[in-house]
C-alpha cells in the first residue's frame, strides 16, 4: 500500500464534515424506524426466529440441492431454508411464518406445494412445530444483551489497557457502527434473524479492532520525546494517516472476500454479506473520523489526562 505510504490527509480537520454526514445517516435511520413502527407495528422486520412460526422438517428420498427446494416454494419469496444434519442425509427445516391457519394446516400447504413443484422428488415430512412468540421475544432481549455485555467489555478493557477516554471515545465509534448497520436494515426492511445478529456481532468485532489499532498508535505518538509540546490535534492526525494502509488494505481484503460471497454465494448468505459489507465500509469510516474525533471531544470536555505506557515484563536476575 505504498500509495499511503506518505499520507498526510487532514481527517481531524474535517471531522465537523463527518459529524454533519453521521449526523444525517442517523437521522435516517431513527425516521426509518418510526415509519416502520407506523406501518408495520415494530421497528424490524423480525423473521420467524424472533416472531415465531412453524418449524417443518422434510427428508427427500434423492440428493437435491438447497436452491432447488427454494425455488419450489417461491424462489425469493420462500420462507427461511437450512439443511439440517450433513448433505447425504437430504433433510432440510423450513420456517414458515405464524399465521392464523394451524400448524397441520401450514404444513400440508408445504408439502402440497412440494409435491406440485418437484413431481420427480420424493419426500417425506419428518416432524412439524410451533414456535412461540415468547420465545421469539427472549431471543430480542438476549441479542441486544449480547451486544450491551460487549459494549460493557469493551469499555472496561480498554479503560484498563490505555486510558478511560480511550474506552468511551470506542465504544462510541462502535454504537456508531451498530446504529447505521440497524439503519440500513430499517430503511430497506430486511428481515432480522440470527444471521443477522451474527453480522452485528461481527460487525461489533471488527470496527472495534480498528479502532484500537488507531488508538495504540495515538497513544505511542502522545509519549514520544517532546510530544507533550506538539499540538494533540496534529498527533492524533498523525496517527490516523500512519495506520491508513493498514487500515484500508484490511478493509479491502474484507470487502473483496464479502463481494465474492454476495455473488456466489447464494440467497442463504447473500443478506449476512450485504450487512458484513455496509458494516466494514461504516467500521472503516468511523475508525478514521469518528473514533478519533471522538476522542478528541472527550479530552476538550473532561481534560488531559496521561496515556499510560504498555507495562512490560522486569528483566530476569540470574
């Protein structure tokens, strides 16, 4: 990444620009979610693992494929499908969506709409069942748990390895991150699962990894030599053009293995890719202005205080 080998961008200059823009998307975003609110009754839209449904497994005599049981049941429009167990058992879970019909009732539509689409296949149903909407609701407040926990980590971690600010100015890039990755599912209404939250996670991981990246080093460059004298907006911008190729250069890579699974991945995988790829390009984003702007903001508000120096192991005495 020899391009950025000298870079010397003004990103601490600009930050007023990327609060302007953040500022903006995060607007949308909540308008998004009041409007689905509006019109849908809540603020996602929830799949069957978060709503609950019926659950009916089937068994093909013959190995078919995945896409072609999908297309069978409507190709885009079909409920969730997964294999279940290893490829030679031919046993697949369909998650279809509550509805006031019974759960026999969903389940011979199923099987009826199978038989029609695939004469040459045949099939068995394995087992049907309900899940409940109270279950559903459990898996809401465990998945943004999961998150809250992680924020709560991240903060005592980072508090303990650099510096408090270092844990606040973080985990405000991520919820940063988060936030418009829930904005993006909101405005386009893609259905929340729990491959989805698995993105967030993801998601939640690797914005957080870079950031840190960014901080360590704004933290070795606040204690060199004579740094104390500098100003701290030129340090700090410093920092961020010295960890760019790293930064861009890890994106890239990312970026290019999620559009190669958006492609040829399939419908199963395509939505987590296209929730990992907005989730990079906003982790990359705020890594370089909002985390470090952010920092910047905490210092003005809460005062200096000193970067502490990473502890190293005493030298052995023979």
């Amino acid at each position: 990444m020899r391009v950025f080998e000298h870079a010397n961008y003004a990103f601490i200059e600009n930050r007023q620009k990327a609060y302007l823009v953040s500022a903006v998307l995060l607007v949308i975003t909540v308008g998004a979610m009041i409007f689905n609110i509006a019109t849908i009754g809540s603020w996602m839209n929830y799949g069957v693992d978060f709503t609950g449904g019926s659950l009916v497994q089937v068994r093909f005599a013959q190995t078919i494929d995945e896409s072609q049981l999908r297309e069978a049941l409507g190709g885009a429009t079909a409920p969730p499908i997964t294999r279940f167990g290893d490829a030679a058992q031919n046993e697949f879970v369909i998650r279809a969506p509550l509805s006031e019909t019974s759960i026999t009732a969903v389940a011979e539509e199923i099987e009826a709409q199978i038989a029609a689409e695939m004469p040459g296949q045949p099939f068995e149903v394995v087992r049907t069942e309900l899940v409940g909407a109270k279950v559903g609701s459990e898996l809401q407040q465990r998945a943004a748990l999961a998150i809250l926990i992680s924020f709560g980590l991240t903060l005592v971690y980072l508090a303990v390895r650099f510096e408090l600010r270092f844990g606040m100015a973080a985990v405000i890039a991520t919820a940063h991150d988060i936030l418009l990755t829930l904005g993006l599912l909101a405005v386009f209404r893609m259905e929340i699962s729990l491959t989805t939250i698995a993105a967030l996670l993801t998601i939640l991981g690797y914005s957080l990894n870079d950031t840190i990246v960014v901080f360590d080093r704004i933290r070795e460059n606040l204690n060199m030599k004579g740094a104390r004298k500098r100003d701290p907006l030129e340090l700090v911008n410093r920092s961020i053009n010295e960890t760019l190729p790293r930064t861009v250069l890890t994106g890239g890579a990312t970026l290019a293995v999620l559009t190669a699974l958006t492609v040829l991945g399939g419908p199963v995988i395509r939505e987590f890719a296209l929730v990992m790829i907005f989730g990079i390009v906003a982790g990359t984003y705020s890594s370089i202005f909002i985390g470090s702007a952010s920092l910047i903001e905490i210092q003005k508000r809460w005062g200096v205080g000193d970067v502490r120096e990473p502890k190293r192991a005493e030298p052995a005495t023979v």
